[in-house]
C-alpha cells in the first residue's frame, strides 16, 4: 500500500516544485550571477502588465528584457549599473523600489513624518490625560480650570 | 466650533488631493518617456526584406518621425490610415520600425493596407525597441534636427494628436505658405 503511494506523492511533490512553475526556466552557469539575476528581475516592473515584475511576467517584452538582463550581467555590469542602464530607458518606474532622488524625496520622507506627527500628536495626548488626572477633582473651583486646561490643550 | 475647524479643514484637504488624483487617473496610465530631451537612441538593423541596412545617423539635421508597429498589433491596424495621411502630406519622414514581427507578415500588411513609410528597419529580437523604451505598439516618437527626442506618443496616432503634438513642434519650413 505504502510502495505504491510513494510515486503518486512523489508526482504531487513535482508539481509543487517551482521549477515546473517558471516562466523563466533559464538558468545561468554561475550561481552567484544566478541569484544576482533572479533578485534583479524580481525588482523589475515589466511595462506592459504592470504589476507583475519581470520575472513574473509571461509577456515577450518582459522576456526580452530578462534576456537584457543576463546579457548585462555577463557582460560584468554591478546591479547599479544594470538599474541605471534600464531607467535610462523606461524611466524610474521600471524600478519596483524607487530611488531617492529629488522627486521622489517625497515618497521616502513623507512617512517619516507623519510618523513623527503621529508620535507627537499621542505625546500630547497622553501628557494632557496626565495632567488631567493630577488634578484633583474633590476641589470645588478647580472644575472651571480644569475645562480651560482641556481646551487650552486641544487648541494649541 | 473651533475645535472642528482643523479636522474639517484636513478632510476639505483630502476630498481635494483625492479628487483630482482621480481627475488625472486616465493620464497615469500613460508612462512619461525617460528619452525625452535626451539623444536618439541609434538604429543600426537590416531593412525589412533584406535590401541593405538603415542607420538613422543618415536623418541627422532632420527632423523625423520613428513609428513602432507590428502585424501582431491591433492598434496599429486603427491608425495605419492616419499614418498614410501623414506620409502624404510629405512633413517629415517617417521610419516604421517593425517590432518582434515576422518580415513575410510585415511585408503583406504594407501590400494590402500601403506603405506610409519611408525606410523600415526589422527590429526581429526587440533589442533596438528596449534602447528607445518602447512599452507597447503603436509608439510614435518626433525626433529634432539634432537628433534629440522632442515627444513621445503611446497609443494610436490620432489626427488631433498629429496636429497639436506633432506638427506644432516640427518648425515650418522657410518660405511655406501657412
């Protein structure tokens, strides 16, 4: 029972190998350049289904531009180089991360700002619920200041 | 009253920033080319049917026009008859640089629907159209006198694009009527 088991999961199992999922079965002779390239084409957008990334894409242009890809990386170009080599032609937006230039400062930075007016707004928050609790509130004419205090707050 | 003041203000600010996000949504579609203002890439590839070479250095101190087409596209099928009016209107020239296609189809479209074009380079492995950014056929680029790419056009050439993106760019020549 279990014998003849083995090669129908064994067929299951190839199945859910990825090879037998590539788009891009190529594989190149270093396996340095390999994973340099398998990591490249992930961060590249193919131009025409322009969610997928190159590498994903069953699209001819995205062939082509893997075949772009491998020939640059043979041809001893860095993953800079090849970025740069492709922007130069599809503009930034073939590039899945963008780069920090001066249009795209925005879209690094922004983030961080609002992070920062977020932590800012909840300091606030939280030290105005502090000082509110400070005060106590059995003292009949702090009820009036404690009010202007909370709108004080808020306004400033 | 006052204290609703900002956070009215801030969702006044977003209704804003959304609207006209989806205002300018059908644009986005199109991407910018990262060619423009830059040198043309050169073009060096056999002609389609085999009759020599075509190098675009020979169109230096013109300006011309590169349209990207192939049997394969639908597209270019819609604005082949604009194309045949441009070519006869004799502004400037105009290569067809024929993508990924195959040269007896390529050759039989041009039979059957006229050639507007006056030299067609065979781009067969696409390398030449990744130079140029091409994304998808039919693309239209103008190229200046210095050989430096003034606009890009992705998409069917219509005769108003022609009009308002093309020939307004292209300087008239001395002595013509209009």
């Amino acid at each position: 029972m279990s014998r003849r088991i083995v090669p129908v999961l064994l067929a299951f199992w190839l199945v859910l190998s990825p090879v037998a999922w590539a788009i891009d079965p190529v594989e190149l002779p270093d396996p340095v350049l390999q994973e340099r390239y398998r990591a490249l084409t992930h961060e590249l957008r193919c131009m025409q289904c322009q969610n997928q990334s190159i590498a994903d894409s069953p699209v001819s242009l995205a062939g082509d531009l893997r075949r772009e890809v491998r020939e640059l990386l043979a041809s001893g170009k860095t993953d800079a180089e090849i970025r740069e080599h492709l922007a130069s032609r599809y503009g930034d937006f073939i590039l899945f991360r963008p780069r920090f230039t001066a249009q795209t400062a925005w879209l690094w930075v922004t983030p961080v700002l609002l992070l920062l007016l977020g932590i800012f707004v909840a300091l606030r928050i939280i030290r105005g619920r502090a000082s509110l609790a400070d005060v106590d509130p059995t003292e009949p004419d702090t009820g009036q200041d404690m009010g202007a205090a909370r709108r004080e707050d808020r306004r400033t | 009253m006052n204290r609703f003041l900002l956070p009215a203000g801030l969702f006044a600010l977003l209704v804003v920033v959304l609207f006209v996000g989806i205002q300018r949504a059908p644009q986005k579609n199109v991407i910018p080319s990262a060619l423009i203002g830059k040198p043309a890439p050169a073009i060096r590839l056999p002609v389609l049917g085999g009759q020599g070479e075509f190098d675009s250095a020979s169109l230096r101190g013109r300006w011309w026009v590169l349209n990207v087409w192939g049997t394969w596209c639908p597209e270019c099928r819609v604005e082949h008859d604009m194309l045949l009016e441009i070519a006869r209107s004799e502004v400037v020239p105009m290569v067809g640089l024929n993508w990924k296609d195959d040269d007896i189809a390529a050759q039989a479209w041009l039979r059957d629907l006229g050639d507007p074009y006056d030299a067609i380079p065979a781009d067969r492995e696409g390398r030449v159209a990744i130079d140029w950014g091409v994304y998808g056929a039919p693309e239209t680029f103008l190229i200046d006198e210095r050989g430096i790419v003034v606009y890009r056009h992705v998409g069917a050439m219509t005769r108003e694009v022609w009009a308002r993106q093309f020939l307004s760019r292209i300087p008239k020549p001395a002595g013509a009527v209009g």
